[in-house]
C-alpha cells in the first residue's frame, strides 16, 4: 500500500491512520529514521535493551558511542531487509 502526507512548515509529517493502526503507535511514542539509498524509513524507535544480544562484540574490545550507534542503526536497517 502507498500512502503520502504533506510537510508542515514545522518539518512534520501526520502518520497516516492505517499505518499507525497497524503498527500500533500512540501519542508521544519515539520513532526512528533510518536511511536507505534515496529513502527514508520511520519505524519505531528501540531502546538499547531491544538490541540486547543483536550486535557482535569480541571479548574485551569495547566500542565507544559512535562505534555503538553505528551497529546500532545498522542492526535496525537490517531488520528492515529481511
């Protein structure tokens, strides 16, 4: 299904009824973008416990906030391309 919603000079955008429906979203509830090529997905946002286990880190090597967020968002594009 496609759907389109107009920009408001505030750089919003209204999430079309079906879709927030179906993805039950509620008032005030955090989303993400996620960049893919010439598109943008909207999905909702995880917080670091739902990616708990899904982001491979060797023994002894930590990540700093950036090397983090960086597999963060890539575990997120990923589950958008199975």
């Amino acid at each position: 299904m496609y759907y389109t919603s107009n920009l408001t000079r505030k750089w919003q955008v209204t999430i079309p009824l079906d879709i927030r429906r179906h993805f039950v979203l509620q008032p005030n509830q955090k989303v993400a973008f996620v960049k893919q090529g010439d598109q943008v997905v909207i999905s909702k946002a995880r917080s670091i416990l739902d990616l708990q286990g899904c982001v491979p880190n060797p023994i002894g090597k930590i990540l700093s906030d950036h090397e983090l967020d960086e597999l963060m968002m890539k575990s997120i594009a990923d589950d958008f391309d199975k």
